[in-house]
C-alpha cells in the first residue's frame, strides 16, 4: 500500500506545467528563424521551484522504494542544475533537454504509483500520519514509554483504522494511569476498573487546605479527564469485540492526549512501577 508523502501530488503538478509551458517555448524557438519571438527568460524562482520539486519526487520515491522514480527524479535534478544555470535564450536543444527529462520523471513516477495500491489521507486527519511527538513535547519527556503507542495511534488516526486507534490509546493511557496512580499511593490492580475507582476516590480527597489551591485544582482536572477515561475502558473491558467508528475514536484520542497533557504537568512514568 503506497502513501504518497507531503507535497507529492503538488511537486508532480508543478513540474507537470513546467512541462508543458516549456514544450511550447521549445517548439516555438525551433521555428524562431521563421517566426520572430523574443528570446526566451525563466526567471530564477522558477528553475529553482523546479529543482526543489525534483528533490521532493526523490525524497517521495526513495521513502516508496520507487528505484526507477529515484533515479529519473536525482537525474532531472543534476542535469537541470547545469542545464537551467545559464538563460535558455534561443537555446531550443537545452530547454528540449529539459522538457524530456520533466516528461521522464512525470511518467516513470506515474507508472510505478500505478503499479501499487495507492493511499489517500483524509485531510482532516492526515497530519498525525507523521506527525513528531502527537501528544506534544512535555508527554513525550514524561511518558517516553508511551510514545510507541501514541505515534501508532496517530497513525491509525490518519488511515482511518479506528479500532486500532484506540486501542493503542488504551495501551498508552496505562503509562500516565500507572503514575497516577502511584502518585496517590494506589495499587495498580490487574483489573484497571477496581483501579480507575480507587484513583477517583483519592482525587476527591485532594483539598485547598491540606494540599493547596494548585494541588486542588490539578486533582479536580485530573478527575474530570479521569471519568471520560473510566468509560472508555469500561466500554473496552466489556466488550472485548467492540469496534470504534471515526467520531468515537476521535474523541478517545482527543481525550487522551488531554489528559497525558494534564499529567505531564506534575508526573512521569518514573513514579509508577509499570
């Protein structure tokens, strides 16, 4: 199954009308002698918007394994450095070179993306496929054992795969639920509902006087993410077979990564035996 990197189908785009504008200035500079033009001028930020194009159908081809791809996207690169470095002028053989080393790439890049299953991404999730640290910097520092399980997440966000999305949130809440849990000195229990109760009970008991307002206040939050967690889980533990659809799933991982937030403000996973 392919999927197509960032900006993939723009660099093909672009360089396709590049194509295209330059075929006819080549046609056009082959019959200069019988039709008076203007010498021709492609002004730097396009040659260079063609070259960086080039880079990124590499970059694409290489992350595909697309070995043909690769090699016509590094060879429209070098031979268009050298070729576009001067003004083309009346030069109609160099820009043709050009031309033929755009149409090479545009359809050996084609050909092998045709070969294979193609994945599109839904726009509203595709930027957790690769997305660096989903959950932000502070969970990544303090749950770096979770990571695995958030970027899968992530991942599975951005496929459409919503069963596996959540359950890697189930995988990965255990990391911040386990500290917690060993910050209000509870027993993590293999049964993660008898739990969830006990760490509820501890947050109610969490008061200004006796712990301070901000200690109040970051028990109250927790609490509150704690109950959407508590019926998350439950609904897993329940339902072994349960099966999630995108608006479920979403808000499962939204909730989630609140909540790691939440608890990467005081904790880590270095204050719970996992």
């Amino acid at each position: 199954m392919l999927n197509l990197p960032p900006q993939t189908i723009h660099a093909m785009g672009f360089i396709s009308a590049c194509r295209a504008e330059w075929k006819l200035w080549s046609q056009l500079l082959q019959n200069a002698n019988k039709i008076p033009i203007a010498p021709l001028h492609i002004d730097y930020q396009t040659c260079a918007l063609f070259l960086h194009h080039c880079e990124v159908l590499e970059g694409a081809a290489k992350l595909l394994r697309l070995k043909a791809s690769e090699s016509a996207a590094r060879r429209a690169f070098d031979e268009g450095m050298t070729l576009l470095s001067q003004p083309i002028g009346y030069d109609a053989h160099r820009l043709s070179r050009v031309v033929n080393l755009a149409e090479q790439l545009i359809q050996v890049f084609g050909d092998e993306i045709r070969g294979g299953p193609l994945l599109t991404l839904d726009s509203r999730h595709a930027a957790f496929f690769d997305m660096s640290e989903p959950f932000g910097k502070s969970v990544a520092d303090s749950f770096p054992s979770a990571e695995f399980d958030i970027s899968e997440a992530a991942k599975c966000r951005a496929v459409g795969r919503w069963t596996a999305c959540v359950m890697h949130m189930m995988r990965a809440l255990e990391v911040g639920l386990a500290a917690l849990a060993r910050h209000y000195d509870v027993e993590v229990d293999n049964n993660w509902n008898k739990t969830l109760n006990e760490i509820e009970a501890k947050t109610r008991e969490i008061g200004k006087r006796s712990h301070g307002a901000g200690a109040e206040q970051w028990a109250a939050e927790a609490a509150t993410h704690l109950r959407f967690v508590k019926n998350a889980w439950r609904n897993q533990a329940m339902h072994p077979r349960q099966t999630y659809d995108e608006e479920r799933a979403v808000v499962i991982f939204d909730n989630a990564r609140s909540f790691m937030q939440h608890l990467s403000e005081r904790l880590s996973e270095d204050d719970a035996v996992i």
